[in-house]
C-alpha cells in the first residue's frame, strides 16, 4: 500500500491492444473503462503519462533531492508523520472509519491466531526490517495489521476517484485485475484448479481471488504472521467456503511448497516493498511453484501512470519516505526480469488509473 495523490480526473484514455503498439486517445470528461469480451484484450483504458517513470523516481536530480531530505533523520521523522496523518485524514474523509476498523481488530480476540499460524522457523530478510509506511516495525507489528484494511479502503477509494461508492471502486479496481488475469490465463493456459497469492497481507486478494474463482483452491501466503493472523481471524467470521483459503506464514522467495502444484502465482502490491534482488527471487520461486502453462500476475504501481508522474512535491516526498526501495521498483525493467527467469506471453495493461497488471506464463 502506497501514498497517493488526492482524487484527480483523468482527460484522456490510452490502450494497447493485444501487445501491438497501436494506441488510442480519446478526449472525455471522464476515465473511460472498457470491460473486457471474449473478442477483445482491452482491460480498461486509462492515461498513461509521457515518461517512463515518475522524474521524481529513480537516479534523476529530483530524486536524489528528495533522498538526502528523506535521510535527514529529524526531517524523516516529520515526513513520517506527516504520511500517515494524510493517510488517515483522508481515509476519513471518504467515510473509511480508520481509528475505528483499527480498534475492532485490536480490542478482538486477534491475537489467539498468532500461535496457530506463526511459523517459528521462519528467517526475516533483512530489507523486511526497514520501517515501511510509517511504521518503525514495518509489517511486523499489531498496529499495522490492524490498519491494513482501513488503508487498503483507502488506496481503492484514490485509485478510483469518479467511483459513486467505495463498493463501486472497489468493483472496478478489483473487477479489472481479476479480467487481466482471466483474459490472460484462458488465452495461454486452461482451468484455474490452485492459486497461490504471495503477499497476501490481511487476505483483501486473495479473498478477492476465491470468490472470482469459487472452484479454486486459495492459499494466501505472507512474511508477517501479524497480518495472516488479522486475515486467518476475519476469514474465520465469514459464511463458511466451499473450498475454504489456507494461510502460510513463509518467504515468498522460498516457500517451502511443491514445484509445479499451482495454475496462478499471483502478486498484489508487493513489488514495490521489495528491492530488486527480492523482485528476481519472488519470480524464480513464482516460476518454479507454477504448472506448464500457469500464470503469474504481478498487479502494482504503475511507473507510466499520468497521475503519479504529475503528483505534487509534497505528495510524491511522503510517499517515498514511507516506500524504501520505491526508487528501484521504478528502476526495474519488469517485463524483462520476467523473460529473464524463463516466463514468455509477457503483458502489462493499467488496470485503474495507478496501477498496472503484468501477466505471463510459464511455457508448456
């Protein structure tokens, strides 16, 4: 999860059909969300901006600007702050009950989930003990987990700003990445049987995955057992699944489980955490745990969204003091590290106006 810029409209939309560089521009009032048909590999058209990358992101004169203020460590504790006041704030603002979601899960019976789903062996990289959005624990802690959903709202309800709900943002974010995938996935593969999602957090994505594919077996997987705790106690309350989700407490780089047991590896909102030493293993063992044919589906930032190229000073100087190795996930050519590790059928679509999916296959 990730800071962002206030509710913006975009004026134009852009697509890119089919891997062609054909490309289209349409002047609206309005984002334009073309849902996808059988006949069509359009997931929506969304404006992409004129660089590669945010000039705010990376090796430019700006970034660099914007570090040695971040490495100031008084001025890195304002921002600190400042982060995730604006976080809360605006959550607030879009009726998303933060303090409140926040103190339901903390004054539960959470905390009786921990024994049975913290794996004790487990070894913690050592990037994953950096503070991450304005947590000196980083993902490791209580308080953390317990907002993740308030700020997954959040981060939903700013990605979809022209949305008349948090529901229908949320229908539209979630809605056009579980199209990529599909669209991907029937074009290259077959039946979705066992999904696997790395990272999973509180499980918002792979709950999400179990209910688009209810046939499928689920298992959401994640390094912070605060978090699979918090997702294990929620899962819990809900109406019982046919095919209920299983939480592992393991590295994502090294999970432990069978090779080629898996038809979707899916990614959501994880890279980004992640430097790119981190990015390459997560691929290898995504490459390795998938079938002949299977997916892999990477949904994150997009560096070619216009909105965050244009985001204000203030905006995009928070957003990196709470995302360490933001700079090398902008950095990182993610379609070729993919092509690297063996994936072919490489694609990248912006399914909302901020983020992008990138799907590939493992060859038969």
């Amino acid at each position: 999860m990730a800071l962002y810029a206030p509710n913006q409209k975009l004026s134009l939309a852009s697509s890119t059909t089919n891997g062609n560089a054909t490309t289209r521009r349409t002047k609206t009032k309005h984002p334009v969300v073309v849902r996808m048909t059988a006949s069509s590999s359009d997931v929506a058209a969304y404006e992409e901006g004129q660089l590669e990358r945010p000039k705010w992101a990376g090796e430019t004169p700006l970034s660099r600007l914007v570090g040695a203020l971040i490495s100031f460590k008084p001025i890195f504790s304002v921002l600190k702050f400042g982060a995730r006041q604006v976080l809360i704030s605006t959550a607030e603002k879009n009726n998303i009950r933060w303090r409140e979601m926040a103190r339901e899960i903390l004054e539960s019976d959470v905390y009786k989930e921990m024994e049975s789903i913290q794996n004790p062996s487990v070894v913690y990289p050592e990037y994953y003990l950096n503070p991450f959005h304005a947590y000196d624990e980083g993902n490791l802690s209580w308080l953390a987990a317990a907002e993740a959903e308030a700020a997954n709202l959040s981060m939903t309800r700013r990605a979809i700003p022209y949305a008349s709900s948090l529901d229908e943002a949320n229908h539209i974010m979630r809605g056009n990445w579980v199209k990529a995938i599909e669209q991907h996935h029937q074009q290259y593969s077959g039946k979705i049987r066992d999904i696997l999602d790395i990272g999973c957090s509180i499980g918002v994505s792979a709950t999400c995955l179990s209910e688009n594919f209810p046939s499928a077996k689920v298992t959401g997987l994640d390094l912070s057992p605060y978090f699979l705790a918090v997702a294990q106690f929620k899962e819990k309350r809900r109406a019982p699944r046919d095919n209920p989700i299983c939480w592992v407490h393991a590295n994502g780089e090294d999970t432990g489980l069978p090779s080629k047991s898996f038809d979707l590896v899916s990614f959501a909102y994880l890279f980004h955490e992640c430097p790119e030493r981190a990015i390459i293993g997560l691929l290898r063992e995504a490459f390795r745990l998938l079938r002949p044919g299977g997916t892999v589906a990477v949904n994150d930032i997009a560096p070619k969204s216009k909105i965050l190229q244009e985001l204000p000073p203030v905006l995009f100087t928070l957003m990196k003091s709470t995302e360490p190795f933001l700079d090398e996930y902008f950095l990182t050519d993610l379609e070729g590290k993919m092509r690297e590790v063996g994936f072919v059928n490489v694609q990248t679509v912006l399914t909302d106006p901020r983020h992008q999916t990138v799907t590939a296959t493992v060859p038969h």
